[in-house]
C-alpha cells in the first residue's frame, strides 16, 4: 500500500505564498489608498481590484487542486480540538478568499464601475443593479469580512509559531521547507 502523503507539494507551497503574498498587498494597497490624494490614489484602488480578481482565479485553482489533493494528515500529537481548529481555520480561510473578492467585483458591479485588469483588459461585470446604495451595502460586507480575515491570520500564525517553538513539531517545516526538519 502507498505511503500516505506526509508534504505538500510544490503547487500547494506555490500557491499558499503567492496567495498570502498577494493577502498582505492588498491590505498595503488599501493603506496606500488612503494615504495619497487624487489619480495615484485611484490607482492604489484600481491595482487592489485587480490583485483581488487575481487571487479569485488563484484560489479558486487552489481549492481545485485540494480536492484532487487532499490535505497531509496533521501530526497524531495534536489534541482533538487542536485538529478541529486548524481545519476550521484553513476552510474559513477558503471561505473568506472567495467573499472578499465577490463582494468587492459585485460592488463595483452594481455602482456600473469597470474594472481594468491591470490596464490589460475589462474584467466582465456581474449582472447585479441597484446603483450606489447596493454598492454601498455590498462593501459593509466586504469591510466586515475582513475582519474576519485578521481574525483567522492571528489564529493562524499564533498556531505556527505553537507548532514550531511549544509543540516543537514539523508542521512549520511543512509549509517553509527552508526551516531545517526536526528528526
Ligand atoms: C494571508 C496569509 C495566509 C493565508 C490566507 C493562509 C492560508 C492557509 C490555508 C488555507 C492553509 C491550509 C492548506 C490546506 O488546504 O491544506 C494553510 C496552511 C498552512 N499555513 Fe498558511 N496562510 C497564510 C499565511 C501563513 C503564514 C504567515 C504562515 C507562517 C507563519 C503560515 C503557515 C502555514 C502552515 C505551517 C500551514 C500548514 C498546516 C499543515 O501542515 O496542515 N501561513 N494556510
Ligand atoms: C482577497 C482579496 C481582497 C482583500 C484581502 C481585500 C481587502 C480589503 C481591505 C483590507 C479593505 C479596507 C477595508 C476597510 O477600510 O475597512 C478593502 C477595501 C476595498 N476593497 Fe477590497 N479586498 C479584496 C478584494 C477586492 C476586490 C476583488 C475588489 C473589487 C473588484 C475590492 C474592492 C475594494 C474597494 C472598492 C474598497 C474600498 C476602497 C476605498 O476605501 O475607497 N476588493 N479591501
């Protein structure tokens, strides 16, 4: 019988830098935003749209490539309720990568703004109506959810630096294999 899978693989790594990456611009991009007046200003928000359509794509790609791939068993040390978070965690992450970009392209959708991806090409619209106010509600949500987002990212990292300096196990090794493997 095979062995099961005990790391990620390269598409996994790729995906989860480049996605947390892409998180942390975002927040910079806003911060930017509203720190700058006029046209660069617009621009910080135009680079956030299409940085935020991009990770969509990118999640979306990535939650493809977990079902084909299902995630490597957690070390059996952990507690029941330790495991339970970590998976809530990582699904609500998923959850929160999905809400954020749809409410954001819905928003922008329903105020009849278009999108330039990157100044390359128009990104479509969703066909949703109702002008400004719709607009309006629709970035309340977006604004909430991202307070989720800083919820998880705490949680998440408190984890890893648990796993790495309390637990002392392999779990941080697993996600930056630059970190030497404890035997
Ligand atoms: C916005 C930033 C981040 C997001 C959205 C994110 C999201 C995720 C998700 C969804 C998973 C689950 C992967 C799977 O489906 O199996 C995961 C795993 C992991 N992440 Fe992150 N992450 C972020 C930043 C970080 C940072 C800064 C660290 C390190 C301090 C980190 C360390 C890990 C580790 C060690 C795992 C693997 C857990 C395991 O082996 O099961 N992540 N991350
Ligand atoms: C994962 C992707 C995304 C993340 C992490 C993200 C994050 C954020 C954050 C942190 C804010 C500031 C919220 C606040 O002031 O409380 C914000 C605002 C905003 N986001 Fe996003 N966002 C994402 C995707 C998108 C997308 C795809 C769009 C549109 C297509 C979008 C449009 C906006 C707009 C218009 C604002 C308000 C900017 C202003 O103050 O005028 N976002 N976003």
């Amino acid at each position: 019988m095979a062995e099961p899978r005990n790391r990620y693989s390269i598409v996994s790594l790729a995906l989860h830098w480049l996605i947390a990456a892409a998180v942390v611009a975002q927040v910079l991009l806003i911060m930017a935003h509203e720190n700058s007046e006029g046209p660069i200003s617009r621009e910080f928000v135009n680079i956030h749209k299409s940085v935020g359509l991009t990770i969509l794509v990118l999640t979306l790609a990535r939650i493809g490539w977990r079902v084909m791939n299902p995630a490597i068993r957690l070390p059996d040390e952990m507690k029941r309720w330790e495991k339970l978070l970590a998976r809530a965690t990582h699904v609500l992450f998923y959850v929160v990568l999905l809400a954020l970009p749809l409410t954001g392209w819905a928003a922008s959708s329903a105020s009849g703004r278009m999108i330039e991806w990157f100044h390359l090409f128009q990104w479509p619209a969703l066909p949703i109506e109702g002008g400004r106010p719709v607009a309006r509600q629709l970035m309340d949500v977006h604004e909430t959810v991202v307070k989720g987002l800083y919820v998880l990212l705490a949680l998440h990292v408190i984890g890893a630096l648990k796993h790495q300096f309390i637990d002392r196990d392999n779990v941080l090794h697993r996600m930056i294999p630059l970190i030497p493997r404890r035997p």
